[in-house]
C-alpha cells in the first residue's frame, strides 16, 4: 500500500481533501499530512474540517513517500509562499510518482516551475495561468499525463478518486 | 472629482478595500462597488467587513466611470471566473484610466490577458504567475507603469494610497 503525502494548509476545500482522504484510506493506503509546521491543526474554508499536520513539509523526504496530493480552495495559494513546500512539490512531479492534483492544486506547481509541455486541469479561475505556465489545459473532469493527475473542482471527486486509485494500485511502494 | 470603481465580491482582504476607499472619499472622490450581482452585500476574509454592491459588472462601463480599483483578498480570484468582470477589467486598462491593483489584484488581469509587457507586482503567491502572464514583476512597495499602478500587500497601503491619490488629481474626470 502506498504512502501518501497530503500537502495542506488553511483555508482547503473541506471535501477534496476529505473524500479522497477517505477512499485512499479505505483501500488501505497511509496518508500523511505534510504542513507548513508539524503538529499545528488548519482547517477547511467551507465547513472548517479539523486536520492535524503530522510532518512539516521542510523535514520530509521524497524518499519517504510514495504520492503526492494537492487538494484545492485557498490553501495551494498559501502554501506556494513557502519554498520548501514549493521544492518538494517540484520535486515529487520530476520523481515520476503518482501526482494527485484537484482545483487550486496546481497553482503550487505553477510555482514550482514544473507544469511546462504538461497536460493538466483544474479549477476555472486558474485556466489562463496554467496555460501561461506553459502546460496544456485539458476541461475535463480528470486528466491523466504520465505521473499526474488532475481534476477541475468538487464535482469531480468520484471521478478524481477513480483515477488516483489505479494509479496508486500501480504505483512502486517503499519499504 | 473622479468616479472609481471598484470592483470587489466575497473574501476580499478587509483593510485593502477600506483604507483606501477611505482615503479616496476623503479626498472627494467617488466610489462605487462593482461586483457580480447588484444590491448584494459581499463581505470580507479577515473581519467580515460588509460592502454593499451598487453596480452589476454586466451593466457598467467603461466609459461612465474615471478609475478602477482592485483590492485583494481572494476577491479577484472568484471574479476572474466571470467573463463580464474580465472584460470589464481588461477594457479599463486598455482605456488609459488609472488602474488601481494590490495584493492579489493582478489575477483579474492576467485572465484578462492585459499585462503582457507592463511593470507590475502583486501579492508573494503570484509572483511566478505574474511573470509568466508576460509582466515584468517588480519587488517594491509601489509600481507605476503608465495606466497601472499596483502594491503587495497590506503593509504596502500608505504608499499604494499616495500614488493612487496623485494619479487620481491628474486623470481625466467623466461629467
């Protein structure tokens, strides 16, 4: 089973953190909260979901972990102002493991400079600035290229959890 | 005097909308709320400020109005998803009319497509994609490129305020 970095900070969209969360770990996969500071709780912009950040993102390796998910709202915005965060998103996209993006989730990998000749969706509002970061917009409700995929907003979650699932069964796992 | 909009809807970042509106009213100038729906009251992220909105986006011009303000907050990202507040603001740019923008102001702008080849700059998370929307962002409190002036953030309000008053003595005023 995989290992799974949630990459998360305040003001995430409660449900694309909360449903994912739940079917990854219904398949017995780990999820981890990587944050900005271990130990502190953030907290969902709709509905105010508590979430315990378990590793600060500064002291956690790629080497450790066998995905990355960005869920969306106003936390990728906030988390894009960290370099280390910004690093280690940069830095799970060129490893080649799963990348879970859904909404606001690629605005951290706009920052990390790592979106170029990618295909990629996501939420409405970040349209123009996935396409001046050189990726291809694709407006559909998962997109899946090579080691990323992407979805647009909440509507898409069943579809986004499908995607995710068959490419973690795939995924390489660490010990 | 001169008629500012600004244009503003839910999240906006409280005191970047009401020290300078302060400020403007203070010197005599007028402000009208332009948002997405009129008559409704938006409020903002941080102390839940109300503002009433007095005109509908889809139903204002360019040309009845002397200036546009564009505060912060995650207010520009919820308006960029309307092609009515985009047009809007792309139009009032191209216009030659002062142009007010902080903080995360250049997000309307960059989905208008209007800030290819301007000095601009902007909140620390949209840096990058400022950048590649085509601008030359640069670090500073205030930056003013011809139509355009804009600030970072909060601490940058009293020097966004006398640059925008002193563009605003100089621009042409509608009847």
């Amino acid at each position: 089973m995989a290992k799974i970095a949630a990459i998360v900070t305040d003001m995430f969209e409660d449900v694309e953190y909360t449903k994912p969360v739940a079917a990854f770990r219904g398949k017995g996969h780990q999820v981890i909260n990587v944050g900005l500071k271990a130990g502190v709780t953030v907290k969902g912009k709709s509905e105010g979901t508590p979430v315990r950040i378990d590793r600060d993102v500064e002291e956690v390796a790629v080497d450790e972990l066998d995905a990355l998910f960005i869920p969306g709202g106003y936390s990728p915005d906030k988390l894009r102002i960290d370099e280390a965060a910004v690093q280690f998103a940069r830095e799970f996209l060129e490893s080649g493991k799963p990348v879970l993006s859904i909404c606001h989730g690629p605005q951290l990998l706009i920052t990390a400079n790592a979106l170029r000749g990618r295909k990629v969706t996501g939420y409405k509002s970040i349209v123009q600035d996935i396409k001046n970061a050189g990726a291809q917009f694709v407006d559909q409700e998962v997109v899946e290229d090579g080691n990323l995929i992407s979805s647009r907003d909440p509507h898409d979650i069943p579809a986004f959890i499908d995607a995710s699932l068959k490419k973690l069964e795939k995924a390489k796992v660490t010990a």
